[in-house]
C-alpha cells in the first residue's frame, strides 16, 4: 500500500528509497546500471577499467511547501527508512494517509448468496427530457 506525504518545508526535498526497506520479492523499485570500476597501474601509468552492474535505489523529490508538487507517493516501507521517519518527526514532511491498522478478516460469503442486481435508476418523463425550460410556461403580461 501506498503512503502520500507532503513536504512542509520552505525547500526541495528528495528521499532516497533503499532496496532493503522498500523493494519486495514481487516488485524491485531499483534500476541496475553499469559503472566502471577503473584501476590505475603506477609502475605503467596504464588506466584498466572493469565494468561492474550496480543496483541503485529508487527516489522521490517533493518540491517546496504550497507548490505544485509537494505531495507525492510513497511505496510501502518507506516511512520505516529512517532518515525519513527523522524527517517525519521532525515535522518536515507529513503522512497524509497513513496506512490503516490491520482489521480482521472480513467472512467469506456463503455459498448460498445470491447477486442482487443494482436498483433499477427512474425512467425520465416527457417533462425531464425537454432541454427548453419554460417553454410550456405561459407568458405574462406586463401592466
């Protein structure tokens, strides 16, 4: 489940979602890039590079308090990374939803049940259809 926060701060704000709190077996929010590892021979002065795949987390920026764009999704763990719960409680960014407590199970439905159809909307009279208002209406004299 998703949280939506808003920044409350007079400045741009960016969260850095690491894999361990916010990616699932499901789902992975990272991306995997390449970097070049380079190595640097003294004795040769040659320059070796080693490419390396890398997985690098996922963000959120939220701009300034009262600007488009201060409120935004975050997936579910993020509030347990704790630079952000540090800015939570430090009143810099707000939980607008917070998720809600795990409620019981609800019942299966029996097996006997049976659908009910939605409620049957009101058919619309002769009067309902005319788009001209009033044009039934007599007309009044001026004195």
């Amino acid at each position: 489940m998703e949280q939506v926060v808003q920044n409350t701060a007079r400045e741009l704000v960016t969260l850095n979602l690491p894999h361990e709190y916010v990616c699932t077996e499901e789902r992975c929010l990272c991306v995997r890039v390449t970097q070049v590892h380079t190595h640097h021979d003294r004795k040769t002065g040659a320059i070796t590079g080693r490419p390396k795949r890398v997985r690098v987390g996922h963000s959120v920026t939220l701009t300034a308090k009262g600007t488009e764009g201060s409120e935004g999704r975050l997936p579910h763990g993020a509030l347990n990374v704790p630079e952000i719960a540090a800015l939570v409680r430090a009143g810099l960014l707000r939980v607008v939803n917070a998720p809600a407590p795990a409620a019981t199970p609800h019942p299966a439905p029996s097996v006997e049940a049976t659908p009910t159809e939605p409620p049957a909307l009101p058919a619309l009279g002769a009067d309902d259809a005319d788009d001209d208002e009033g044009a039934d209406a007599p007309e009044v004299g001026h004195d």
